[in-house]
C-alpha cells in the first residue's frame, strides 16, 4: 500500500474543560510559548489556542468546548486529554483520497479553518479511534 504524500505533524490536539489553566499550566511547566490568540470556532464547536515549545517543529492545540451542545463533551465527560493529531499536507484532497484508501473514513470533508485563515481542514478517522487533521500547508513561519 502506497504511503500518503508527504504529512508533518502540524500539531497534537488536547481536550480541556478550560483554555487558560491548561495553558498556564504549560507555560509554567515545559516553556511553552503561546503563539496564537483564542480562537472560536463555531464549526468545531471550541475554542482554540496554540502553544509552540522552542525547538520543536510542530505545535500543541489545547481546544475547549465553546457551550453544553460541543462536539467536545462527550470527551470532556470521558476526561479529556490527547483529542487528535493534525498534519499538515500539500493537497489536501489527494492526503484524504490517499488515507481512505488506507482505511481512514472521512468525518468531515475539507472545509475552511478558522484559526488558519484562507486554508482549509478536513477530518479523518481510523479503527483506533484518534481523530485525524488535515490542514493545508501555509507559509513559512505561519500556524
């Protein structure tokens, strides 16, 4: 079986009751370093925000439910934690048509993101229940 096109791991998604202590907690803990305002996105159902540890190559996401009706409380209510892994891919089409045909089933079409503004993200998920990503690449130095 082929191997999808090229995937970097763009950042590791965290599912949290609330954004600030999470990100705190970080920040205090391991030197992150937040790099992104809180984000809301009514489509995800969350608020957002993006961490960077100095050296790495890839983010940490912290997301937090933006009401009772979010996507995310069923997580919430089986604790939270490691919510997804997002990757970024050129052609993001191809990397969904590549990975169903790993096994990957779609959850959500490519659709505009929010927090990546003029690119779009799209949902996968695989029999070992960790919820995929997919963002289109941005430019050098963005998010």
């Amino acid at each position: 079986m082929p191997v999808p096109q090229s995937l970097q791991l763009h950042h590791v998604g965290v599912a949290v009751a609330e954004l600030a202590p999470a990100v705190e907690s970080y920040v205090r803990r391991f030197g992150y370093t937040v790099v992104s305002p809180v984000f809301h996105d009514p489509t995800q159902t969350a608020f957002v925000q993006f961490l960077y540890l100095p050296g790495e190559s890839s983010y940490l996401e912290f997301v937090a439910p933006d009401g009772p009706g979010s996507k995310l409380a069923g997580v919430l209510r089986k604790g939270g934690g490691l919510n997804h892994l997002c990757y970024s891919v050129a052609d993001i089409a191809a990397a969904v048509v590549e990975l169903r045909a790993t096994g990957l089933v779609t959850v959500c079409e490519p659709v505009a993101a929010v927090a990546f503004p003029g690119r779009r993200i799209a949902w996968l998920l695989g029999n070992d229940r960790v919820p995929v990503e997919l963002v289109e690449a941005g430019q050098p130095g963005s998010l």
